[in-house]
C-alpha cells in the first residue's frame, strides 16, 4: 500500500495492530525517518495501548501493557541479541521490532512473524508491504 | 553451613535456606505468577527469611542457579545472590540450573533427563545418572534439538529416563511413552535442589560469580556481514 503522510502510516499501523493475536512479533524494516515508529504508534492504537509510544532506540525495549516495542539500531548479532534478554519477550505479548534488518536470522526465532517493510518514494510518499509468514 | 539459594532461571521463581550438615531445608517459598522476577525474588527471600526467624546474618553462604537459564531470570538472581554475598562478605557456590534440576530426582535410581526449553524444537539438556543419594554427570550442559536428543536417549537402555525441568512436558509430548515425566511438584528448578547441588568445594567470592548463558549451535549464529 501506500502512503502519502505520516497520519497515513499510523492508521496502516493501527489497521494492522487491530488485527493482531495477544503474542504476534511484528519485524519492522526500513531507513531512518521511515516512520518505523509512527508505524509502532498506529499498532499501539489498534491493540488498545493507550501509552504514548516513543522510540527505543536508546533503552533497546519500550515495555507497556501486551506490547514490547524494540529498537535493535545499536544491536548487531544473534549474540547480542540473546544477552539483552530479547527471546524472554517472545510469547508475552505483541513484539514490534524495529531495524530488524541488523539481526539477519531474527526470523529463526521465531515461529510465525509479520514483516513490515516501509520504503520512502519521496519525501512524504511511503511504499508499505506487510508479510505473514509461518515457519 | 547454612546457605541461602536463590532461582530464577525459568518461569518459577524460589528461595531456601538449606542447613547443608544436617541436609534439612529450614524454610523454602516459591512463586509462579508471571511477575517479573525483579519483583518477587528479593521479597519472597526477606519474608521467608522472617517467617523462620532468621537473617541473613545466620546465613554462611550463598547458592544459585547460574544457567542455563532465561537471560533476564538469570541476571536477576545472579546480581541478587552476589550484591547480598559481596555486601557481608561470604562466599558464593553458581550450580548448574540443570545439575540443580537433577537433585530433584534424589532417591530414585533413573537417569535425570534435566530440560528447559530453548524454544524453536531446542532445549537446554544435561543427562545424569541418579542413583539414591548421588548424582553422576554423563552429559555437559547443551543446547540440543529434541530429534538429536531422542538419538542419545535411545542408546540408554539400562534404566528408567525421567524428564524433570520446564521443558519435560515439551519432551514428553515429543517422545510420548518411552520415557517418564517427573510429578508437577517436582518438576520444576527450585532453589532447594540448588543448595543440595552446591558443592563446598566450588565456593567463591562474590565477585568471582557469573552468569554461564548457553548459546544455540554455531550454525544459527552468523554475525552479520
């Protein structure tokens, strides 16, 4: 689909997050200023998270009720990701999981994952896919 | 010796005091409520501590579950165990999760199939042989598929195999009848085994006590290019 503001990225986040189960991983990929976390924020709405969402870029993990919110722009391996704690959070509750394009076997992780890939056409113009997969 | 343990390796988490010459556990808690452990672990040792009329000045040493282990659970008890250690000065014993999980089976003449699950058809794994009142090691602690494990476990033929750990039900399910699965009250890691574990001889300073995380096999590991 596609977007044409960044009000237009968070309703296609919070039509997604509507239709989420209690312990889906959603794997966001995309540049910086994407909208990545606009995109968070829309699935937030849609879960019925009330909280006002902001990136977790520097506190790796964003934690509120049935949502996790990931930032892994600083994490680089599996490794790394397995010492901050991240496979704990799996099955908990919703996983949104941004720059998940660092980690490139993430997906082995886990048994079933959205991936949502938002793609900048310009400077307001966003290109958003969202894939299910079930391993 | 009177040790205080600790665990929070898994989902349950639990606190004993263990008088290791008289092999009594003097008092014992355990919750299981999907509260993080950060929140019940310290409260449920200061309140069982309290209910046997004791302090932590009475106690010689500590003991924990230092892994395999969920990585948050796993810091929370270490960094638990080694604050209270390093602030009065005692010593500290880090046990297998698995080894401590094998003491559960205490009495019985099996061999402990100890397992936690590592998700993805992986599990944490150890085999021991127990025999009454001893424990023989036969496996190092692993990360392991459950098919690579069911070859093992269909060589062992001389004895009865018991799973115990939060993965048994998982094996259980996986090998169904060829194997036997330990009752839900004993089932599960809990800080008593943990101090029973604890060898006299592997105790340390505070500051010498770590964390040992198991990791999946290499080949799910490639870094980045």
């Amino acid at each position: 689909m596609l977007s044409n503001s960044v009000e237009e990225t968070v309703k296609a986040g919070r039509e997604l997050g509507g239709k989420l189960k209690n312990d889906d991983a959603v794997l966001l990929y995309g540049e910086m200023g994407a909208g990545k976390t606009h995109f968070v924020k829309g699935m937030a709405l849609g879960l019925g998270v009330t909280a006002t969402i902001t990136s977790p870029t520097f506190a790796l993990v964003n934690e509120y009720k049935g949502l996790y919110h990931f930032d892994l722009f600083r994490i680089n391996s599996l490794d790394d990701l397995y010492a901050i704690g991240f496979c704990d959070y799996i099955g908990k509750g919703v996983l949104a999981v941004e720059w998940s394009e660092n980690i490139p076997n993430l997906e082995r992780e886990l048994d079933d994952y959205y991936k949502v890939k938002i793609a900048k056409k310009g400077e307001n113009a966003r290109e958003i896919t969202i894939d299910y997969t079930r391993t | 010796m009177t040790i205080l343990g600790l665990d929070s390796s898994a989902v349950s988490a639990s606190c004993a005091v263990v008088d290791k010459e008289l092999g009594k556990i003097k008092a014992y808690g355990s919750v299981n409520v999907k509260i993080t452990h950060s929140q019940t672990l310290l409260p449920l040792a200061e309140n069982i501590l309290k209910a046997a009329k004791l302090s932590l000045h009475d106690i010689d040493a500590f003991a924990v579950s230092n892994g395999p282990g969920s990585f948050t659970g796993l810091r929370i008890s270490v960094s638990a165990v080694k604050g209270m250690a390093f602030a009065l000065n005692k010593p500290v014993c880090g046990v297998s999760t698995l080894l401590a999980l094998a003491y559960n089976l205490l009495g019985r003449d099996a061999i402990a199939c100890c397992v936690m699950d590592a998700r993805r058809g992986e599990v944490y794994n150890a085999l021991f042989d127990v025999c009454g009142g001893n424990v023989e090691r036969l496996t190092p602690d692993r990360a392991i598929s459950l098919a690579e494990l069911g070859g093992e476990l269909s060589q062992l033929t001389e004895k009865e195999i018991v799973f115990v750990g939060d993965g048994a039900e998982l094996a259980h399910d996986y090998f169904e009848e060829t194997c036997s699965i330990a009752p839900e009250i004993t089932r599960y890691q809990n800080a008593a085994s943990v101090c029973f574990a604890a060898d006299e001889s592997e105790f340390v300073p505070a500051k010498k006590l770590m964390p040992v995380y198991i990791r999946k096999p290499q080949a799910e590991r490639e870094r980045r290019p």
